[in-house]
C-alpha cells in the first residue's frame, strides 16, 4: 500500500467520528421531538406556551410560570453582568499594563472551571441570608431569600468569565494602529475606545452577549438550588421562580407515574434546546457578519 | 477639556469598580466555602464511605462520590478524547476556510452551547427505550456526549494555530497532509491538547445536572461499570437538602473538597502544557 493510499483509507476512518460528532445536535432534536409529540398533539402549542396552569395530575400543562420564570433569571443576570464584564474586558484589553492582565486571566479562567454546584452553595450561604436579612427588609418586603433576585445574581456572576474572556478576544482583533491614529489626533484612552474599538467591535458585543444569554438559559443546578422553584408567574424580583431547566431537573423521579408527565418535561427540554439553539444560530450569523466585512 | 478629562476619569473608575467586583465575587466564593465547611472537614470525609443513617447525621465520608466522580470523569474524558481528537484531525484536512469545515464547527459551536442537562435527558431517553438502569455506563456515556463538542473544538482550535509555514515545511518534504496532521500539527499542538483535555475533565467532574438521571446514586463505590454511581457535586446536593444542620455543615465540606480537585486539575494543566511546550517549535 503506498503512503497516498493509506493516507486515503485513514481519511475516510477519521470521517466516522466526524459525522458521530456532527449529527449528535440533530438527533437529540429528533429523539425529543419525537417525545414531545404525545403533549404537543392534546393542545396547540400556543396553549401550552400561555397557559399558566401547571397541575400534571390533572393532565394541565402550562408551560408560562416556566418560560417567564427564565426570562427574569435570565433577564436579571445579564443586566447585571454585562456592564460589569464589558467594563472589565475593556479594562484588561485597553489599559491594563501586561503584568496585571497576565494575572488575571488565569483567575477569570478559574472563575469559569468552577463547578456550578459550588456557586449554589455559595448563594445559600452569603446571597441568600443576605436577601433575607438585608435586602429585604430595607425595602419592606418579607422574603424567604429564595427568589429570583438571588438566582440572578449567583447567575450573574457564573456568566462574567464567559463575558469577558470572549470580549476581550472581540476587542484584542482591532489592530493597534487604529487605536494609535484616535490618539494621535489628541483621543484619550477613553475617547479612543469609545469612538473606535466599540465602533469597531460592537456586532461582536453583540454575539458576545447573545453567546452569553444562551449560557445563561441552560445553567441548571446553581439556579435551582437558589430561586425557591414554585410554579407561578413571577410580578417582582423577591417572587420564587421555576425556571425550565429547574422543572427538568427536580421531576424526573415521578415521570414516569403521570400519564404525560414524561412527555411534558421532554417538551421543555426540547424547548430550552431551541430557545438555545436559535441564540447560538444568531450570534454566529452576527459573526460570519462581521468576518464578512473584515 | 475638563469634560473629556472627566469622562476619562469616570468611565476609568467604573472600570476598578467593575473589575474589583469580579476579583470580589471569585474571592467570596472561595471563602465562604471554606469558612463554612473547614469545622467540619475531617480525614474521614475521604476516606470512609457513609455509614447507616449518614444522612440523619450518622458518621462516615464521601468517598463514593469522590471515587465515583473521578470514575466518570476519566471514563468520560478518555471516551470523548478517542471521539474528539480524530474529528479534529479530520477538520485539519480541509483547507481553513472551507465551506464543509467551517460549518462543521458552527454546529459543533452550538453542540458546545447545549445545557449538559439536556444531554442527561436525552440518553435517559435512550435509556428508557432499552429499559436500562441508571450506572456509572451511562453515566460516562452522558457526560462524554457533552464533552465530546467542547473538546473537539478546543482542540481543532489549537490545531488551527500551528503556523502555515511549518505545514508547508513538511509538505516541501514529501510528508503527506494525513502525516503532516499526525507528526506536525499534534505535536505542535501537544500542550494545548492536554491543557483541553484536562479542562475537560474539571467540566466532567463538575457537572451535577447531565448525571442526574442518568448515573444513579449509591452509597457504595461502585465495583462494574454496571453499578450506578455517586458523584460529588450531587453529594453536595443531597447532603444540603436534608434538614439536619450538622449533614448541611457536610454538604459544606464536600464543596471544600470539590473545590480543590477542580483546583488540582487547572493547575495540573498548566504544568503539564508548560512542560511540553519544550518539545514545540518555537
């Protein structure tokens, strides 16, 4: 067999785990379809996307408490992130000086290897009594700390590595010298950034955050464990809430008892499957955008 | 003039603000946990399994799920590695800005992006139609399944940063673009790869929401792959929703313990990709 011929046969071995890893994402859209169909088939979908009625006993599959219960975490989270990793990655690409920033994106990089469970742990045992204790009552509200301020902001600070490890790689591809020619026309360092970097980078920003929103969806445990998990529609940020990856994680154990009940909850997980899906479809698009132009 | 100079200043400040509060949280995080779970860390934490009643309070350890854990992640990782490093090899093949490629990663990125619950419930769908029971098999086939687009992508984008010229290089040579891949590029790419893979295994370790369903729960340490299987972060879980205060004050120590596997395994991979940076073409 000469070299061209054996590099030919190993071309084609290599293309099976190839094609294993490509089709996955489609046929985990198909099997849960698939699963889906018996809940989808006893009601139009936009009954059970509106209704807010969940009672699985009683055959009521209302999926709303649930969809807005992500939202506001989600929602939350990711206006309390974004400013803070934007400025941050700003921070670190734009001023800092190399020592300072060779030292903190090892420790950002820690930040995102932390396990989820760990940022659970952490909300029960500061954020939440700090609600309960703190917030709370300033304001005259009785909470249990168990709500959706609590499971945004543990959410909140799982998402800055990912914010700003990827901005920070959007601003690092504006060349140096077009940050040079703003501050040779009398820029600040501000005035730079604000005029030419952020002009420059923002449909990035933009799929950076979208990248981020679809993180933030999926997060299951470090959620459920802090957001007190009751099936209403929230009105305030010191409501519970039930997120759909919660409603996923917390009844498995019984689905099998219910009629439809397994057939509901894998209808959630294709609809969090989608919602993440279509974010993650839009920011690349963004992308292939922006490396267009470039 | 004042104005910009202001602006400067303040929009400078919010900067420190914003990263002191990064710094402040990754901080907080690590200590509270070992503020609260130090008193009751103790040498039989790890090394004993749980007695009778572990979880009214009664005596023992964890180390089913710390064994349990570590079972799954190397299974885990090794599975997705013989899965992974291939797929990225064969990406090589194209040129880098081919159409096929390039898409391939597109849905590999967003393979990547799917919650690792999701991966969970649709292998215990797999299982329900075998009428299987949750163990650590399917355990380790789950988590490999998510690690499988994570590390592919990592690294395919190592890959993907050895310079042109040294492929060429090897091209000039004779060598053709399958052993250019294999004695070039991932020999190039060796501290990356590991670094990856050893980031893989920290996100196996770590991840409570795919195993749920399907890994089961034991007190015992598994013996056959067989076996379901505890894992320590869903240690943590259970200990912290039982109702008794001192099997809580454990849930706090298990994250101790979590926390400094996670924390051997980064920097474990910076040593090991330090190291073979040596053998690299600079």
């Amino acid at each position: 067999m000469t070299r061209y011929s054996r590099d030919r046969v190993i071309s084609s071995v290599l293309f099976v785990p190839a094609v294993f890893s490509s089709i996955l994402l489609f046929v985990m859209v198909i099997v849960l379809f698939w699963k889906s169909e018996a809940i989808l088939s006893t009601k139009p979908l936009v009954d059970l996307l509106l209704s807010s009625s969940w009672r699985p006993v009683a055959g009521n599959f209302g999926y709303l408490p649930f969809i807005m219960g992500t939202i506001w975490v989600t929602a939350l989270a990711m206006i309390l992130a974004i400013p803070i990793s934007l400025l941050s990655a700003i921070y670190l690409s734009e001023y800092a000086p190399p020592r300072i920033r060779d030292t903190i994106q090892p420790v950002i990089d820690l930040l995102s290897g932390i396990p989820s469970v760990i940022f659970g742990l952490f909300g029960i045992l500061l954020i939440i009594p700090l609600i309960k204790n703190s917030v709370a009552p300033l304001l005259g509200i009785n909470s249990s700390g168990y709500c959706i301020l609590a499971g945004g902001l543990v959410l909140a600070i799982m998402v800055f590595p990912i914010l700003i490890s990827l901005s920070f790689e959007v601003f690092q591809t504006v060349p140096r010298e077009m940050r040079e020619a703003a501050l040779g026309l009398g820029a600040t360092n501000w005035e730079a950034v604000k005029h030419v970097v952020l002009k420059k980078t923002y449909p990035g920003v933009i799929a950076v955050i979208i990248l981020g929103f679809s993180r933030a969806f999926g997060e299951t445990m470090a959620v459920l464990m802090v957001v007190g998990n009751v099936a209403r529609v929230p009105s305030s940020v010191f409501d519970p809430a039930y997120p759909l990856p919660a409603l996923i994680a917390n009844n498995y154990g019984e689905m099998m008892s219910i009629p439809l009940y397994d057939s509901a909850l894998m209808f959630a997980a294709l609809l969090l499957l989608a919602i993440v899906v279509i974010f993650n479809l839009m920011a690349q698009y963004v992308l292939m955008i922006l490396r267009k132009v470039e | 003039m004042d104005r910009r100079i202001a602006e400067e200043r303040f929009f400078k400040g919010l900067m420190y603000v914003s990263l002191f509060i990064v710094l402040g949280c990754l901080i907080s995080v690590f200590a509270i946990v070992i503020i609260k779970g130090i008193p009751s860390l103790n040498i039989s934490m790890v090394t004993e399994t749980p007695h009778g009643g572990y979880y009214l309070g009664g005596g023992g350890g964890i180390l089913n799920a710390i064994v349990g854990s570590l079972y799954l992640a190397a299974g885990a990782v090794i599975l997705a590695t013989i899965i992974s490093i291939p797929t990225a090899w064969y990406l090589q093949n194209f040129p880098r800005s081919s159409r096929f490629a390039s898409s391939t990663r597109i849905l590999l990125d967003i393979a990547a992006g799917i919650p690792s619950l999701i991966y969970g419930a649709f292998v215990f769908l797999i299982m329900v139609f075998l009428q299987t029971e949750a163990s650590l098999f399917w355990g380790i086939i789950t988590v490999a399944l998510f690690l499988v687009p994570l590390l592919t992508r990592a690294v395919d984008e190592v890959m993907q940063t050895v310079p042109k010229k040294l492929m060429d290089a090897s091209y000039a040579l004779g060598a053709t673009k399958l052993e250019t891949v294999f004695h070039v590029v991932t020999k190039q790419a060796l501290p990356g790869i590991l670094t990856a893979v050893l980031v893989a295994f920290g996100r196996g370790i770590g991840d409570a929401a795919s195993v749920l369903f399907t890994a089961g729960y034991t007190d015992a340490i598994p013996v056959s792959i067989t076996d379901p299987v505890a894992t320590l972060p869903l240690a943590i879980f259970f200990q912290l929703s039982t109702p008794f205060p001192e099997v809580q004050e454990r849930a706090y120590a298990s994250g101790i313990i979590l926390l400094v596997i996670v924390l051997i395994t980064c920097v474990g991979s910076r040593y090991l990709s330090k190291k073979f940076t040596k053998y690299c073409v600079k």
